[in-house]
C-alpha cells in the first residue's frame, strides 16, 4: 500500500488551486506526509495569504517563502527544515518561469537575459535545492521534478522552456547517479498539458489541450490529482528501483505519431 507516514515532503510551487503542486501536496497529505510548503514571495504579500488560505487544510508544518533566483532564503529555507524536522524525506520541484514574450513567436528572438532567466528558475534551481536537501536526506529519500514534452520535441511556442526542460531533465539523470549512493533517488514527471497559470503563458496552450483530447489513446488530458498519484508513487517505497527516470503522465500522448 502507498504510505508515507513519517515522512517529510517539502512542496514548491503553488501558486493557486490549479498548480500541479497543489494536486502533488493534496495526495501526499492524503498518503499521510507531513507537509513543508513554500511560496514565491512578492511585495504586497498576496501569494503568501493566497497560498496559506489553500493549505492550511493540509496542515503544513512549514510555511515559508522561496524564490529559487535567492540564495540566501534557500538557505534560511533548509536551516528552517534542519532545525524543526531534522531531516527531510522528499522534495517536490514543480516551478518555471519563462516571460510571456519567450513563449511564442519565434524562438531565436529570445534574449541573453531572458534564456538565463529561463534556465535559472526552471532547471539550475534543481540543482540547487537539490544539493540543499542532501545532506538532509538523511535516510535517504526521493526528488521529484515536473517536466514536458517540449524538452525532447519541438512543440509550437515552447521555445525556451523547451530547451530549460531540457536541461531539467538532464539534470535529474546527472543528479540521480550522484545521489543514488545515498539512497536519494531523482525522477521526473512529464505531465500532459493542464490549464495552469504557468502554462498559460505558453501561446495556443488551449489549441494544443484540444489536440491532446483529439489524438492521445485515452482521448483526454489529465488532472492535477492524476500528477499528484503518479508523484506520491515516486516518493514512496513502492518505487524503490526507479531512479532517473521520466514518467510520462500524459494519457498517452508521446506514443502518438
Ligand atoms: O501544462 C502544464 N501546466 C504543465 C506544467 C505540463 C507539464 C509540466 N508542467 C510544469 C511546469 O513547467 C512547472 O515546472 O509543472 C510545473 C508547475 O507548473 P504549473 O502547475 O503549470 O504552474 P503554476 O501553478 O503557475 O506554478 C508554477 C509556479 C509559479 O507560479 P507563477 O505562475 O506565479 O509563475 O512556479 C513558481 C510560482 O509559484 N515560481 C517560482 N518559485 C520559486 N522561485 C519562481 C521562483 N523564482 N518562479 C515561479
């Protein structure tokens, strides 16, 4: 049976109810994780009451925010994590960022500081986390992360965050033979379009849900729960042997030609 009783998940990215985060912590918190949960801190503080509201069911133990482009709240983030659990069992990665103006048109239009952006947020932050929850992990654990399709195809208006996806997903290949050794294992999930904030900044994001619904075996998208199931499997013993893997939660899609 799934159980993660006893064990400690800390959840980025959840920005509302529709995030992909948000369906990860309901069905960790349902298989009975005790939950961290950081938000993307900003001036007026509206994510902070917004995100707080939508969790608070969940019975977070920590409620902090984090912004991956600043050092020194990861920092203050898993000194936080050190002291009050001591250690930590899972992390999900589940954020992006990509300006509205990277995802369509053309992609060689991208600027230097847009295409560092990019990679920054989206894939160097695993990294980074990542080398902060070892040596927390320290009866071993589990790393998840969200990637797409659009990191090993071309997919219309991706354009940047295809290729951070891309190196999102090397990432969880290279992190995963360096931390296997300590039990910690990576893996990703390319999850199929969902109507998101995030994605829809992607341009004709709709037009591609339609085309998913159109062509993939079980003729529809999937949810933020169907993730959030795919993902407390990965953190669980059930998956033990699977590392550095990217699992395809997409109704099929990626097998269509
Ligand atoms: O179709 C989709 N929605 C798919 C999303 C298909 C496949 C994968 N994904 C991925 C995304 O690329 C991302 O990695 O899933 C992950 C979660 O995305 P989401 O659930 O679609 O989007 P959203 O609810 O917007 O959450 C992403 C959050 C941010 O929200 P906004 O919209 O405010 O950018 O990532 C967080 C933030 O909460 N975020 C950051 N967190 C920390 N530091 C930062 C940052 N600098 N920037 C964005």
């Amino acid at each position: 049976m799934l159980n993660l009783n006893g064990k400690n998940a800390l959840v980025t990215g959840i920005a509302n109810n529709r995030s992909i985060a948000w369906g990860i912590a309901q069905q960790l918190h349902e298989a009975g994780a005790n939950l961290g949960v950081t938000y993307l801190p900003d001036d007026k503080g509206r994510f902070e009451k917004k995100v707080k509201e939508l969790v608070d069911p969940l019975n977070p133990s920590l409620f902090l925010p984090c912004d991956v482009q600043n050092d020194a709240q990861i920092e203050e983030l898993f000194t936080t994590i050190r002291d009050q659990w001591g250690r930590i069992d899972i992390l999900i990665h589940c954020l992006a960022f990509a300006g509205k103006e990277e995802l369509s048109g053309d992609f060689s239009n991208v600027s230097r500081a847009g295409f560092t952006r990019a990679l920054d947020i989206s894939a160097y932050s695993l990294v980074q986390l990542s080398a902060a929850a070892k040596p927390l992990m320290t009866q071993g654990g589990s790393i998840v992360t969200l990637t797409y399709l659009g990191g090993v195809r071309v997919i219309p208006n991706y354009n940047v965050m295809g290729i951070a996806k891309a190196a999102l997903e090397m990432n969880v290949r290279y992190l995963a033979a360096e931390l296997g050794p300590s039990g910690i294992r990576v893996n990703g999930i390319s999850a199929g379009p969902i109507r998101t904030l995030a994605s829809s900044a992607v341009g004709g994001i709709l037009e591609m849900i339609h085309h998913v619904e159109e062509i993939a075996p079980l003729k529809r998208t999937v949810t933020q729960t169907e993730v959030g199931n795919a993902a407390a499997f990965l953190c669980s013993d059930l998956s033990s042997g699977i590392t550095g893997q990217i699992l395809y939660v997409d109704s099929g899609y990626c097998i269509m030609g």
